[in-house]
C-alpha cells in the first residue's frame, strides 16, 4: 500500500511545486510511498532533478486533468484525470489517503461519492488549521455542508476531537460550538440541543460550551464546531483581515523616510510575524468523515505549502485517524440511544399521566403549573 496517492497535476503551478513539495516531505516522511500521478514524460524530467522524491514515488500515467473551471458533475464522468485515478487509488486500498491542489469542487464530488464516508458519518466535513492568539486552531465545517443539525455538529466535535489530537498533538482539546453568545440560552434548538449532547458525553470534561466570533482568534478553544455556511463566512472574513493588516502595514511603513526607518528597527519582530501568519504553515483543508485521508491544498501554494499539506496527511495516517474516529463515535452513538430511551420513556410517562392520573402529563397540576 501506498501511502499517499498524489494528484500530480492539480493546482496553478503543477506538476513543478507539487514534485518539489514531495522532495521537502521525502526528508521529513523517509519511510513513505507516494503514488505520483499525472503526465509521465514531464514528471519524469522534474524526479530527476529532485533526488529524494524520485526515491520514493512511483508514476502512473495519465495525461488528462480536471482544470480549476470543469464542474464537479463533469469531473465525475473524466474516469482518467489524475485526480479520479488518485481517488481510485483512496477507494481501492492501493492508499491510505490522497492530497491534490486542484479544484475543490471536483474533489469533494469525487470524495464523497467514490471514497465514502465512514460508517456512522452521516457528512463530512471540511476542517482546516489557523492562527490565534493562544496557538493554532481548528475549526469545521468550512463549507461542506451549509445546513447541520444538531447530530451532525456533535459528529463533527468528535471528529475535530480526534484531528486536533493527530495533528496538533494535544492530549484533551478543547471544543467549543459557535453561536450568537456565549450564553446558554442562546441559539437556535439545534445548536442547544448538540450543546446538551456534547456535555453528556465522553467529551464533557472538553467542551467548552458556545464560542463567538472573536473567541476563534484569540484562541479560547483548540476546536471551534459550526455549520458549513457559518464556517465558510467566517474563515473568509479572517482571510480579508488578515489581507488588509498586512496591506495597512505596508502602507505605514512605506509613508516615509521616517516609516523606513522605523520599519529597520521593527524588522526582526516584523519577520517573525509573517514567519507566524504564513499561509503556508496551514495549508492543507482537510474532509473528516471518509473512510480515507483527503487533503485539499490550496491551488496556488509554492513547495512548502504542498509539502505542508503532505505532513497533514501524513500524521492523519500515521496515527490511525480513522481507527480513532470509529473509537469517538462508538461512545456518541451509545449517548444517542440512551437519550432517545430517555426521551421515550419520559412520553410515554406523560401520555400515562395524562389517561390515567398519575405521572406528569399535560393534564397534572404540576405540568400546567411549570
């Protein structure tokens, strides 16, 4: 087995990046195999350049692709694009994941329907890495899934769980749902009722409760649980500001030759600003949920973000990410039955009390009274 299987052609400067982002990853992942997918003839003049990737990939041909504007329901029918055949791979066991820099859409198409979810996931959900003040944060879904309920966000606190510990390597994550406050009372049923769950769970000592908007960057908790639409929002709003900071900076220090001189001086700290805030060091949108390792990199990254996606993925597989999935979700599915027996029981003790008398039916003192 294989363990990666790469889109070699996918993304804005494929296949050169990706070819030189698998030499980076070669040194730090020695004992992997990677499936290189793509253009023989091209892939073959750039392995020969790049030495330690040569060493540990193998090609498989093809020369078609899925580019950036092909619609995920014609990707579906393109059965020899780099990308399907890498998904193939995924689906077939020939790997243990796949990581491509091409079109999100026809990923995500050709995930869900040809690698699967895992049993007991009714959605996946996209999760991926950001800065904040306390240290990275994680944070899902980010647009694979625009509406939720509550059993859906429970699913993806465990699967959040289970990548901040793989990734991260935090021993006990801290999980919080985002919501409108902070407060208890706030929210709709949904988000109250996934609250419920979650404190009842093998993640209570964990969950932190509701989260807003600014808690994501400073950090208050290591996973932050939302909906796809509310996700998607969020993550690009953090993007434009983030954007317009570093245009505001430049701004500042090009005003003058007093701003020049003052940005020598501020230089050092500067750097290691844009070391913290470089988008490469979380590139890598990960789809939790499949029954094998997804990783989306971003289409125009260089070397060292694709290589970064790769160390994704790689500590995905390593550390048996499915494997403690299943473990997580064994626990929420037991809760699940003992609240539905709960809340079952208790019916059925209303609808006694309201025929009979005794109980606390709509008919008891005590039910009008409350």
């Amino acid at each position: 087995m294989f363990s990666l299987a790469i889109d070699a052609m996918g993304g804005d400067r494929a296949p050169d990046i990706v070819v030189a982002g698998l030499d980076l990853a070669a040194e730090r992942h020695p004992g992997a195999r990677f499936l290189l997918i793509g253009d023989e003839t091209r892939l073959t003049v750039l392995l020969a350049r790049h030495k330690r990737a040569a060493r540990v990939c193998t090609v498989l041909h093809t020369d078609d692709m899925i580019s950036n504007d092909t619609k995920p329901t014609a990707a579906l029918r393109m059965r020899r694009s780099s990308m399907r055949l890498a998904v193939d791979a995924v689906a077939g066991g020939q790997a243990s994941g796949i990581v491509s820099a091409g079109n999100t859409g026809a990923l995500l198409a050709l995930a869900k329907i040809i690698v699967k979810t895992l049993p007991g996931i009714d959605r996946p959900a996209m999760a991926a890495i950001s800065p904040s003040a306390r240290g990275d944060v994680i944070m899902l879904d980010l647009g694979a899934n625009v509406l939720c309920d509550a059993r859906n966000l429970v699913q993806f606190a465990v699967m959040g769980d289970v990548f901040a510990r793989t990734v991260l390597g935090l021993p006990a994550p801290t999980i919080g749902l985002l919501n409108v406050g902070s407060e208890d009372t706030k929210g709709d049923d949904t988000l109250r009722s996934a609250a419920e769950t979650l404190r009842m769970s093998h993640l209570a000592a964990q969950f932190h409760g509701f989260v807003e908007g600014h808690d994501i960057a400073a950090g208050t908790t290591d996973v932050i649980v939302t909906d796809g639409f509310t996700g998607n929002v969020a993550l690009k709003t953090g993007e434009g500001a983030l954007k317009l900071i570093g245009q505001l900076l430049r701004q500042v220090f090009s005003s003058g030759i007093a701003s020049r001189i003052a940005y020598l001086l501020a230089r050092p700290g500067l750097d290691r600003l844009r070391e913290w805030l470089d988008p490469r060091r979380y590139n890598g949108a990960v789809m939790l949920g499949l029954a094998g390792v997804v990783v989306k990199s971003h289409g125009g990254t260089d070397a060292l973000g694709f290589a970064h996606a790769v160390d994704v993925a790689m500590d995905m597989v390593e550390h048996r990410f499915n494997d403690r999935i299943r473990e997580g979700l064994g626990k929420i599915t037991g809760l699940e039955a003992q609240l539905a027996g709960g809340n079952a029981a208790l019916r059925n003790t209303n609808e006694a009390g309201t025929e009979d008398g005794p109980g606390f039916g709509s008919a008891s003192p005590l039910a009008t009274a409350g």
